[in-house]
C-alpha cells in the first residue's frame, strides 16, 4: 500500500475505500506507518471530512486493529453506555450495577479524564485497591459472574486508536465528527456489545459547544453504530452546570454511593435511570420508557444494586473495609473552605467550565500528561441552579491538600454562580433523544 497517495487522495476530496482504510489502519497499527505521515492523513480527514461509508469502514478497521472481546451465549444482552464527558458526570458509577441487577452483562471500558472533563477510571482510582487494569480473561470471569465491571481499555483493544488519538490531540484533529466516531465506536465495539447508549453532551463544559454540533455527532454514531450491529441511541444532555452536587474524583464517588442508597441529587438519579430505561427499551424488555423508568427506579430502590457495587469492588480487589471506612468519614481532605452567597435571591448560574478548570486546577485533574492527581481535591455542597439562597447561604465547599490551591479554587469560582431575584425557568436537562 501506498500511503502517500491515500494522503494526497483524501487531501484533494476524494473517497476512500474500505480496503484502503483497513490496510492503512492494520499497517500503522504494526507501526508501518510513521506518525508524520499519519498525522498529515489526519489533517487531510479533519479538512476534508469521511462519509458514511468510510466512517463505519474506518470504525471497523479501527475495532478489528486489536482483540475483540466475546461472551458466551446467554439471556443477559451485554450492553454499555458511553458518555462524551462533562463536570460531575459520575453516571457510569451507580449505572453499572444498576443495569447488571436489571439483567445486563456490562463490561464497561472507560477513559480517564480529558481537558478539564473527570474521567470514570480516575475517579475509581481514588477507591483502595481497586484495579482498572484487567486482562481480557478476568474480564470475561467477572462478567460471567458478577454482571458488570468497570475497568481500563487493554493493551489490545483498538489499539489503533491509542496511536491516532495521541497524535490528533497534538495536532489540532480532536473535534472531527468523523474521527469521533470512530474513536469513540471502535472502542465501544471492541467489547462485543449488543446495545450502546450514548449520552452526548452540549454546552459551556462540553466537547460539543451547541445542541446542533451534538446532534450531528450523536446521529453519526447512532448511525455508524446501528450499522455495525448494535443497537444504539443517543440522549443529548446539557453541560452548562455540574451534574449532581460534587465534582472531583473521591468526592464524586461518595456521591455515586448516595445515588445507589437513595438519597443522591435528583438530576443524578434522573439522569442514571433514563440511561437503564433506554437500555431497557433498546433490548425490547420493556415497550414505553414510562414503564421501563419505573422498573429502573424499583430496582434502585430494591438497594440490590448497592450491593452489587460492593460485589464489583471486591471483584476488582478493591478493599472494601478501608473504603466502607472512609466512606463513613465523608470528606477526607485536610483544606475545606466554603463559599457562601453574599445576597439572597435564586441561583440562576453555576458554570460548569470555570469550576471545572478551578477544580482541575486544584489537582483534581491533569495540566500535564505526567500530573499525578489530587484524589481528594474537588467540590461538593453545589447549590443547584433554581435554589434559594439567603446571605451566608453555601454554594459550595471547596477541598484539598494544599490551602494555596484551595483558596485560590474557591476565589476563582465566585464568578461560576449568579444570584437573581427572580427564579429562572426550570431547563431539562434531556433535550433530545436520537434513535436509529
Ligand atoms: N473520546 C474518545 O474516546 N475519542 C474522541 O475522539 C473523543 C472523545
């Protein structure tokens, strides 16, 4: 194969075939291809865009570019959901047991954090003992016996992405819907999935700033994914606010664990039961999302899939004792300030970005690809947009290791919220639905 031509093909608008895409994928993959050469085929893709032939080629090639993963028959549909990323999005975490007690088998591979959105492995990272690296046998014993677990993409998995996605996020060619796709899909495919939904987010904190550029993404991957064999559906949610009360890796995870007991914010659990119940639609054991919500709801209340949380744990050797004790404790950071409302009115801001940037920069996330992280670091106590406030009321606890840092979170915040006299309208926070 003659990669230069396929760049200088691409380059001049012309389409690709599924041949020549899988050849260049297989032959970067077994390093064939240099980077430069690659990242130039990049650009020519970011400029010149794919269609949707090529997109679900160049997905295939890019999930057949490792091991696929495959569970022996069974009546639980394996099934997953990915989410584009946000501020306190912390779903997948009482998700995943909630949809293994609903009857799912879920082997979610999840992704660390990216730009100042939290990623699911790094907040299960902050959980004692708990390993997110599994090989692909372990994977498959647990789920065969636990339902679900949450674990790392393995060395074999896509492992063509790996490659392309580091050097587009070095060269300006994130935000191409197609490479998106198929990033995103192959990923998602190589864990032998029959059911996928897709929460794609939109606004100031998400990777697609408006509804329409989340739309156009979540019906590419409805698409792509549909004709790949997996049933697929998107919900397109709003990133202008955290999601829940608490953002930051520890923190998020006790709220998870409220989730699962009952007694997490409402948009959390609203936002995790819609994800089961279209799950549930999807894979056609319920027949209207009113129904399908409720059985969601039942079986959360049940606290079976809080037990089941513990069962994953210890299945990827976590030590529940050590966590069940700090679980108790609350907050574990040594610096927690609060920041308190300085007029009474409605809170009718809470920006998603600027805490988001604050609590990264408070060492919750990463400013360098070697940062190690502050587990601990993070908000909770996050007034919610609607509330009201008195002077002196709390917007916001602020955690952390180092005072500094920590006062510095909470200064920078105070221009996150506004306080209005009237109460703002009450948003959705599902605006759409996108099926095949
Ligand atoms: N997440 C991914 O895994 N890939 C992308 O291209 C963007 C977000």
């Amino acid at each position: 194969m003659n990669f230069l031509s396929l760049i200088e093909s691409k380059r001049d608008g012309r389409a690709l075939t599924a041949d020549e895409l899988r050849q260049a994928v297989s032959a970067f993959t077994a390093a064939r291809i240099p980077d430069y050469q690659m990242a130039a085929f990049l650009m020519a893709v970011y400029l010149q865009g794919l269609d949707a032939k090529e997109t679900r080629a160049l997905t295939l090639a890019m999930r057949d570019s490792g091991d696929v993963l495959s569970f022996p028959a069974d009546e639980r549909p394996v099934v997953d959901k990915h989410s584009t990323g946000g501020i306190g999005d912390k779903v997948s975490l009482p998700l995943v047991p909630l949809l293994a007690c609903l009857g799912f088998r879920v082997p979610m591979i999840a992704g660390r954090g990216l730009g100042i959105t939290g990623g699911t492995l790094d907040k299960l990272d902050s959980i004692p003992g708990f390993k997110t690296a599994l090989p692909p046998e372990q994977i498959r014993e647990i789920i065969q016996t636990v339902g679900c677990l949450i674990s790392g993409q393995t060395a074999r998995m896509a492992p063509a992405d790996r490659g392309m996605y580091a050097l587009r996020d070095v060269t300006g060619t994130v935000p191409s819907i197609p490479l998106i796709v198929a990033s995103i899909l192959s990923k998602k495919l190589a864990e032998g999935l029959q059911a996928l939904v897709l929460d794609v987010k939109f606004g100031v904190a998400a990777f697609m700033p408006t509804k329409e550029r989340a739309r156009e993404l979540a019906r590419a991957m409805v698409a792509i994914g549909t004709e790949c064999g997996v049933q697929a559906r998107a919900l397109l949610t709003a990133m202008d606010t955290p999601l829940g009360r608490a953002a930051g890796n520890w923190l998020e995870v006790v709220e998870a664990v409220h989730c699962l007991e009952g007694h997490g914010p409402a948009d959390l659990e609203g936002l995790v039961l819609a994800c089961a119940a279209h799950l549930l639609l999807q894979t056609g054991r319920e027949r209207s999302l009113e129904t399908a919500l409720e059985r969601a709801r039942q079986c959360l209340v049940s606290r079976r899939p809080r037990q089941k949380w513990d069962e994953m744990l210890e299945a990827q050797g976590a030590d529940l004792e050590r966590f069940n004790q700090r679980l108790a404790q609350g907050h574990t950071a040594p610096v927690v300030l609060g920041l308190r409302a300085w007029k009474p009115g409605f809170i009718s801001r809470c920006d998603a970005r600027i805490l988001g940037e604050a609590i990264r920069d408070m060492g919750a996330g990463r400013i360098t690809k070697e940062a190690t992280l502050d587990y601990e670091a993070g908000v909770d106590g996050l007034a919610k947009i609607g509330e009201r406030v008195e002077p002196g009321s709390l917007l916001a606890r602020f955690h952390g290791t180092d005072p500094a840092r920590v006062e510095q979170a909470r200064e920078r915040s105070k221009a996150a919220f506004a306080i209005a006299e009237e109460k703002p309208d009450k948003r959705e926070l599902i605006a759409e639905v996108v099926s095949p």
